[in-house]
C-alpha cells in the first residue's frame, strides 16, 4: 500500500467512515496515479475501486494498480451501487468538491447512506515527495526558457494575446506537456489587473508589461510572473519594481517552516505598507502549487496553517495603481529545514526591451 493510500485510510479511520469518496480530479489522481478526466475513487478499510466507465478501464488498470476499477454506464448511479453492494452506511466526501445537484442525487440513489461531508482532504497533497518537486522544477525551468526566448518580440505595436500564445507555444515546444494556465500578459495601465488576461490591446512605448505564465510537466504545474519596461524605465517605475523586489528578497529570507502563512505574508507586506502602498497590494503574498496551479496552502493575512517542510508556494507581491499600471514578481520556492529554496527562474532584474 502506498504512503498515499495510507494517509487515506488513516482518515478513514479517524472519521468512523465505511468509505471514502474522492471525486476531485487533483485528489483522485494524487492517490491513485489514475490521469484520466472522469472516475471516482471509493476507499475501503480493507480494498480500493476506481468507478469509471468504459473509456477508462482499461487505463485504470494499467495507472491505478491498487484500485479495482468498476465499470458503470453512469459515475454517481454507479457509485451509489456500488455503496450498497458493498454494506457502506457511512460514507466520507470531499466538501469542497461535490456539488449541491450531485449531493442530491447522491441522496436519492443511496437513501440508506450516511454521507458525510469532510473538509481540507486536499491538505495530504500540500507536502510534496522529491519526485514532485522534480516535475515542478522541470516546468519552472521550461517556463523561464520559453519567457528569455520571447523576450525579443516584446516591442510597440506587439498585441498581448499574440504574445500569450507565442509564449504558450514555446513551452509546449520546449517539451511542457501544456500552459498551466491562461497566460496573463497586461500593458500599460493594464498591468495594474492582477489578473488582467491577455487582450487586443497593443502594446505601446515605455509600457509596463506584467507577464504571468506556467507550464504543466507530468501534472504538475510551475507559476512565475515578471514586470517589465518596453524602452527605458522611468524614475517611478524603476522605484516601484525595486520597492516590490526588496518586499520579495525580504520574503525569500525570512520564509521558514513552522510559520503560519499569516506570518509570511506579513514579511513581505510589511515592507511595502511602510513605504505607503499597503492599500495598492490587495492580495495574499502566495499560495500552494501542485497537481493544481492553486492549492493550499496560502501565505495570506487569513492564513493561520502552519507551512511545513516540502511544501512549495509562490512568492509574489505586487503593487497596483489604476490608470497608471502594476508591478508583480512571483517565484516558486519550496520549503526546506533552512529556508525557502528558490526554483529555477527567469532573471528577476528589471528588463527593458
């Protein structure tokens, strides 16, 4: 049994449960190896199954050796089946995950069962083994190649979707098995949404551009942003970028296990609220990247969790000033005994192109 099915049966334990029912796609994959895009994982105290239906049967055996998979016409109809054949009267599931429509009909199918809502299953998957933090390392590094390669098409009259996708490209070039996200490239005043996605905008003379990009490797995804200057920086730019770079570096050298993830927001916050721009950084300094390009857990002013070793988190604080434009920095580190660990990245000096 693996350490990971472990922990599943430990919970299991723990809550007096027949079973345990993992529908989120990032669990289910996390504990059973299985990739494909539909199946439910159902744990037992003595046995695993993997209901999936006949697309992925086949693939179940062959990615989930521990887990019988069970074929069915339809995934909830099948699972309640299987429930009741299998004398379950007390069944965990993920909170966060299943909806109010399935949870009905959940209830109609399996009138007889328990179904008992578990919160922060996810929470086995925020400490990654070194095989993860290989893959993660792998994409960090894919991204950051692929981000120096367009580097030379960042000019004036450069629309930012057409930027996005040459950027997307690249990695999937560069052997990323895809983007891990839609990839954020705003300009100019633009560049104050922290999530402004890639528009029809062009890009203009002496613009901030902010970069936010991933890529995906085995699952497991990387997450990196960089501001930069087409032409020459201005005073203020150059003031802001280095006021967000000193709040990161601050962050980078005091982050340690053990610390709550308030704790390490505030290493970073502190410093940009006292330079007067507390009210212009509005969200956590990071969070937790995996299987998932957002998981827990977060470094955030609500974030009372208590970061441990191997877990790996973004560090990226950011300034905002609408109608004048926006500077992020964001890298992946992971947390060892002595520290955060940065992974490899794209350089993190203020680039004019």
């Amino acid at each position: 049994m693996t350490p990971r099915l472990e922990r599943v049966r430990a919970r299991l334990s723990e809550e007096r449960l027949d079973a345990l029912v993992l529908l989120n796609a990032e669990n289910r994959r996390y504990v059973t190896g299985f990739t494909g895009s539909a199946g439910i994982a159902v744990v037992l105290p003595e046995r695993s199954h993997l209901i999936v239906d006949f697309r992925y049967v086949e693939q179940a055996r062959e990615e989930a050796p521990e887990f019988s998979p069970v074929r069915v016409s339809n995934l909830l109809e099948g699972l309640a089946a299987f429930l009741r054949e299998a004398g379950a009267r007390r069944v965990g599931f993920e909170a966060e995950t299943v909806t109010v429509a399935q949870l009905r009909r959940l209830r109609e199918l399996a009138a007889d069962v328990e179904l008992v809502p578990l919160q922060g299953l996810d929470r086995m998957r925020w400490r990654k083994d070194p095989q993860e933090i290989a893959r993660i390392s792998r994409a960090a590094q894919i991204a950051a190649a692929a981000f120096v390669e367009i580097l030379p098409l960042v000019r004036p009259g450069v629309v930012e979707r057409d930027l996005a996708l040459e950027l997307e490209y690249r990695m999937r070039r560069l052997g990323a098995d895809g983007a891990a996200f839609d990839a954020i490239v705003a300009s100019g005043p633009r560049s104050a949404l922290p999530h402004g996605r890639a528009s029809g905008r062009a890009i203009g003379p002496g613009d901030l551009v902010t970069v936010d990009w991933g890529a995906v490797v085995q699952g497991y995804h990387s997450d990196s942003t960089r501001t930069l200057v087409v032409g020459r920086a201005s005073g203020e730019q150059r003031q802001l970028y280095r006021l967000v770079r000193e709040a990161q570096e601050a962050a980078l050298a005091g982050l340690r296990p053990g610390m709550t993830g308030k704790e390490a927001d505030a290493l970073a916050r502190q410093r940009i609220a006292a330079a007067g721009y507390g009210d212009h950084f509005g969200h956590g300094l990071g969070h937790g990247v995996g299987l998932a390009v957002h998981e827990g857990p977060t470094l955030s002013p609500r974030e009372e969790a208590v970061l441990e070793p191997e877990v790996v988190v973004t560090v990226e604080p950011g300034i905002y000033l609408p109608g004048w434009g926006g500077v992020r920095v964001e890298d992946l580190v992971v947390l060892r005994e002595g520290g955060a660990e940065v992974f490899p990245g794209a350089p993190q000096e203020l680039l004019e192109v």
